[in-house]
C-alpha cells in the first residue's frame, strides 16, 4: 500500500532503561522545535510526540517511519537498541493502550492520559499536528474514558500513603475540623501525612523523642511539634495518627489508648501503623472505635488492587480493540465520501435545472404553490433515487471495500477530484488518503 | 379505585428498588440511582393520588386500618428518603431502604380492600388526623435511622476488619452514617413528640381521660423515653457503634409493639371499637 500511513518508533520504560530515556526525553521549547524538525523532513505531513519519564514516543503521518527514527538516534546513538517500531492499526491500537494506561509502569495510574492529552495540545499548537492526528487523538481520548468509567481499572489503592487516604476516607470521609498526628521522623510517615493533609485536615501535629528531628520533621510537613511526653494527650486530640518511629517494642499500648478513647467519648480514632517492629498493640486495634492498620494490612490491599486491575486490564483490552476496529473503519468510511458527495452535487444540479425549465414553459399556469410543490417533486427523486445506493457505498466501504466507490465514480463519470476545502475542512485528509475515487477505481 | 391506583404506585415503588438495588451492584451506573430517584419520586405522586382518591372513597378515615397505616408508612418513609437524597446525596441508602418499604406495602396489595376498618365517628377529632400522620412519620424516620445504623455497623465491620471488599467501597463513610442515624434519631423524636401531644389531646377529647393505661400508650410513652434518652446521650458524647447498636434496638422495639398490638384483638383500645362499646349501627 502507497501513500500516507501513521508510524510510531518510542521507547519506553518496557524497553529502555532510565539512562537512554532521559537522553531523548524532551519537553517546553526543545520540544516544540523538536516538532518543527519532524514536520519539516520529507514526507512527513503530520507528528506528534509524547514524552512523559516513562516513554518517548513519535507518532508521525508519514512516507515510511525514517523520520521518527531520525528522531531518536540524532539525540542518543545508542537509544537505537532500545527502539519499537509500530505501523498502521499496530501504531494506533498503541497509542489507544498508552492512552488508556494499559502500558503504563502502574497499570490503570490516571496521569498518563493528561500527558498525552498535553502532548496533542502541544503538537497542534505549533501545527505539526493536523486534521488526522487530531481525530486519532480525539479517539484515543474518548477511548480512554471508556475504559475509565466501564472498567473499574483506575479504583484502588497503588502505594501505602494512597492506601492510608482511602482508609481515613472510609472512617471519617473529609478531615476539615480535624488533626493527624505524626508520631515518630520515619520516611513513610511524613508521605502519608503528607497525603492526608490533602483531606483537608485542620492541623498537623508532629511528636518524636529528639526535638531537634521532629522540629525539622515539623517545619518539613507544615506541622506543629509538641513534646513527646504529650503523646497521650495527643490522642485525644488528634483523630489520625501515624506512628513509624524506630522503637523495638509497643509505643501505643493498649491501655494508652483506652484511656485516650474514654476521654474521646468514643468518637472514633485511626491508628495507622507504618513501623516495623509495630509500634501498636494488635490489642489497642481490637478496642471499639478504634482503627488500626499495620504494614501488612497496607501492603494487601496494594496486592489487592494490582490484582484487580489485571483482570479489569483484560476488558479494557476488548474495548481498546473495539475502538481501533471503529477507527479504522471510519477512515475507510471516509474514503467513500468524495464520490457520494460528488454524485449528490450532480443530481442535484440535474433535478434543479430540469425543475427550471418546467417552470419556464408551464409556470404562467401555476400558482406559488404549484410551482413549490414542481421543485419539491424534483428533490424527491433524487433523494428518492440515490437513498439505495448512498446506503450501500457507505456499507461497502466501512468494511473495507473500496471497489464499489471507483465503480460508482466510473459509472456516473465522476472523475475529477472533489474541490478543496467544500467538506467542512474534512476534505484534506481524504485527499492525503491513497483511497480518494480514482485510485480505488484503479484497483 | 383507590387500590388499582395503588398497585400502580407499587409497580413504581418496585422499579425504585429495582433501580437502587442495580446501583448498589454496579455503582458505575450511576443513571440507575437518578432512575431510582426519580421512580421513588413517581410512586410518591401515584401514591398521593391514590391516598385523594381513598378518601374520597372510605370518608378520609382509610389509615385506621392496619392496611392504610402500612400504605402511609411507606410513602412518608419514601418522602423522608427523598428529602434526605435530595440534601445529602445518599444513594446508596436507597438501596436499603427502597427494598423494605416494598416488603412492607406487597401484604396491602391483596385481601379485600374494599370493605376498610372504619373508625368510628365519633373518635373523629380536630387532632386526630395530625395524631396518626405524625406518629407514622415518627416510625419511618426510626425507620430510616435503623437502615442507617445497620449500614453503619456493615461498614464498621468492613473497616475494622480489614475486608475491603465490595461493600467498603460501596457504602458512604463511617462519619457520614454516625451523623446521618444522628439526624434521623432526632427528627424522629421531635415528631414523634409532636404526634404524643396530639394523641393526648385527641384522647382527653374522645375518652374523657388523657392517661388510661392502655398498652398502645405505655408503649409509646416507652419508645418515646428510648429516643429521648438516645437524643441527650449523643449531647452527652455517644458516638459509633454503641449508638447505631442502640438505635436497632430502639427501632425493633418500635417494630414489635406496633405488629404486636395490631394483631391481638382487643388488646388496646387503638384499635376495634376503639374503646367506645360496640357501634350503634352493628357494622363490621
């Protein structure tokens, strides 16, 4: 097949570690005249580039993929090892799965479709991307809030701090008029709290044996620090409280918490258990009101999630194939449209000069309406006649056919190429399409 | 008439719970809780209508009977739900409470409800009307704080337990229910405050007597201390799950007495001849 095809060359984090990645990973200005570059070599009649840590990926409507190869070992010699080279339905059914995040590091993470989408923002800004790209990323879109809202791929938690926000959510829904509290200076205890605070909790109030890292700690996380010795008091307070300090044994015993939940008048408390050895009692988790979750807990229902999401992966899959199969059918169906237009434009023009002359000999005799009812007769027919044949072009060509098309244009003597620009700025792609009537009628 | 036009509103009660129950299974879809929604909506206007047309049919008085109580039930149950739905956004509380009220309103479908237990004229009294409604309405707000509270203690479980299955993700925070049994319990006990004056006053006025020891009163001034005392327990700092344990309790209580009651003849003089001798015309 001659002409114009979509080909995509990237690498990715599959395929090419972090070294050549960062080599080749562009974005801003360098980006931009990254485009220019692509848009301007021979061949090319439209790019686009997405380039996220996690992959690089040259998407251009082209001659052949020489260009986007260009691409990548102009920047970095060796990035030619780690290139995947992918042409036509292969090309696009990619660019729906990156789309969709199903070749994503975290299968189902939400930030990638964002990516692409700024990507395409990008592109078109500076015209590298056209009227095809445009559809195919329009699609690709849409294709990926398919697999958003029909499968359950992006729920679930997929790190501990996102597990610790789900958990506080179920318990408490939003933080606002409420306190987390940060026992102890561990690395996943300032994340969490961090995340937490996204709840919208009112303070943050951090506690650590030696003040001078909880001070820091404290000024790290926005917090406030209070003196360890506190800490029983600051159960009370607080009603989300992280503990990953380095004690070998027990900081919240269970009559520690007790206490602390007699002066809550039960309301309820979250204990969220980030240190190993624990640092709670298993006995203070089991008191009424109280919450407490460990490492384990948290690490289960990561699994739990990665799990999930493989098996919603698999009807995401389906809908990504759907979506290619539609995609490439609308193209082909596209193909037929310059012909049935065409064809249209002549009868058309027959019936209204068949109507006129009509007119002309017999129109003294009727009156307004007669001669309305002259022209809408005239209309009928065509549309009348041509219903048939419009229905089955259309058909033929979406599944495939192209043969009906330059049979059509041959039997109605349609030869010339439609005028620019007369189909609502669709007729660019058309034309660049190697299926425009004539060479389908070459078949 | 009246009970064609009700079975209409139960095709619509049953589609609500139909919808709710789809949105619970699949809270993807969320068009099923709007269809829900606006179902429940639908059978609440039908129901209306058939409550106009049943009064103009039995002479107002179709709610003595232990059929128009249960009819009445359900439909202010269903209009507290939307009104909570409309300002809280709970749908999956639809879920809970859609199905019960449909339990409920299927036994009035059948029998012969032509022939309704009238009360007689003369218990016919200015209060008597706001009487039966409030205290219907009273019963469905506990009921509602029962659905509520179950929810609660399922999701407690789940979150304390460490299951976070199907349900964890379905039912709305913990908080969220506390408050909401809270809410309930409340307005609950306001109306059902408000439904205790009025029976008072229509007793004083027909039996002659506001206190006569019946089983229907003692029960109620019981279940009306109950709400109460949970009212000033939760300003006294009650939270959680002793709460939402104590509002099932309450609300069995509630349930019982009123089944109990209805179904041993005689028993109390809410019901029968209503503690007036036997009517002068021998009907019934």
């Amino acid at each position: 097949m001659s002409g114009r095809e979509l080909f995509l060359v990237g690498l990715s984090h599959k395929s090419a570690p972090i070294e050549v990645r960062e080599r080749v990973a562009l974005s801003g200005d360098a980006l931009r005249s990254a485009l220019h570059e692509l848009r301007q070599m021979d061949g090319v009649q439209e790019a686009f580039v997405v380039s996220t840590c996690n992959r690089v990926e040259v998407y251009v409507q082209a001659e052949a993929d020489e260009p986007a190869r260009r691409f990548f070992t102009s920047r970095a010699s060796e990035a030619g090892d780690h290139l995947y080279a992918k042409g036509g339905v292969e090309a696009v059914r990619h660019l729906f799965r990156v789309a969709s995040s199903l070749d994503s590091m975290v299968v189902g993470e939400q930030q990638v479709l964002g990516q692409v989408k700024e990507a395409y923002g990008l592109a078109s800004a500076v015209q590298a991307a056209g009227s095809y790209i445009s559809r195919l990323c329009n699609r690709a879109f849409a294709t990926a809030k398919r697999v958003r809202t029909e499968t359950d791929i992006g729920r679930g938690a997929t790190s501990m701090s996102q597990v610790a926000v789900e958990l506080v959510q179920k318990i408490f829904g939003d933080l606002g008029g409420r306190a987390i509290l940060l026992a102890g200076a561990g690395k996943m205890g300032a994340l969490s709290a961090k995340a937490l605070a996204g709840l919208g909790a009112d303070r943050i109030l951090v506690t650590n044996r030696s003040s001078e890292r909880g001070l820091a700690l404290a000024h790290q996380v926005k917090g406030t620090f209070r003196e360890w010795e506190e800490l029983p008091r600051l159960l009370v307070e607080a009603d989300v409280v992280i503990v990953s300090t380095g004690a070998p044994s027990y900081v919240l015993g269970r009559d520690m918490v007790h206490a602390a939940m007699k002066a809550r008048r039960q309301r309820s408390l979250c204990l969220i258990d980030l240190a190993v050895p624990r640092n709670v009692d298993p006995a203070a988790g089991r008191l009424p009101d109280v919450f407490a979750y460990d490492v384990d807990d948290m690490e289960r229902v990561v699994e739990a999630t990665h799990e999930a999401r493989k098996s919603e992966a698999l009807r995401a899959e389906a809908i990504v194939e759907a979506e290619v199969m539609a995609f490439a059918r609308e193209r082909e169906a596209r193909a037929a449209l310059p012909v049935l237009s065409q064809l249209r434009r002549r009868a058309e023009a027959i019936a209204r000069a068949e109507a006129e002359r009509t007119l002309a000999q017999v129109g003294g005799k009727l009156d307004e309406k007669g001669k309305k009812s002259v022209e809408a007769m005239a209309q009928a027919i065509v549309n009348k006649l041509l219903h048939g044949p419009t229905a089955r072009l259309k058909e033929a060509a979406s599944s495939g056919d192209g043969a009906l098309a330059g049979a059509a244009a041959e039997l109605f003597g349609i030869e010339e190429a439609p005028p620019a620009g007369n189909e609502r700025g669709e007729a660019a792609p058309a034309e660049a399409h190697p299926r425009t009537p004539t060479a389908a009628s070459n078949e | 008439m009246s009970v064609h036009i009700l079975r209409i509103a139960a095709a619509l009660y049953a589609g609500a719970a139909a919808a709710y129950i789809v949105y619970f299974a699949r809270p993807r879809h969320g068009g099923a809780a709007t269809a829900g929604f606006w179902l429940l909506a639908a059978a609440f206007a039908v129901n209306a209508v058939a409550f106009g047309v049943g009064c103009a049919e039995y002479g107002g008085l179709e709610f003595f009977s232990l059929r128009g109580g249960l009819v009445l039930l359900v439909w202010l149950a269903s209009g507290a739900y939307l009104v909570l739905q409309r300002f809280y956004k709970v749908p999956t509380l639809g879920a809970f409470i859609t199905p019960f009220t449909l339990v409920v309103l299927l036994p009035t479908l059948f029998g012969d409800p032509t022939h309704p237990e009238m009360a007689p004229a003369a218990l016919r009294h200015p209060t008597l009307t706001l009487h039966v409604v409030t205290a219907v309405l009273g019963v469905a707000l506990f009921g509602i704080a029962f659905g509520s509270a179950v929810m609660y203690l399922l999701q407690e479980r789940e979150v304390k337990g460490k299951r976070f299955g199907a349900l964890f993700s379905r039912l709305p925070s913990l908080d969220a229910l506390d408050r909401m049994v809270q809410r309930l319990v409340r307005a609950g006990f306001v109306v059902y405050t408000v439904a205790l004056v009025a029976g008072t006053i229509t007793a004083t006025a027909v039996w002659k007597s506001a206190w006569s020891w019946d089983p229907q009163q003692i029960v109620s001034l019981v279940v009306w201390f109950l709400y109460g005392a949970m009212v000033q327990l939760r300003h006294s700092g009650w939270h959680g799950r002793r709460y939402a344990l104590l509002t099932l309790v309450g609300f069995v209580l509630v349930l019982g007495s009123m089944l109990s009651l209805k179904a041993v003849p005689g028993f109390t003089r809410h019901s029968g001849d209503y503690g007036l001798g036997p009517p002068a015309g021998g009907a019934q």
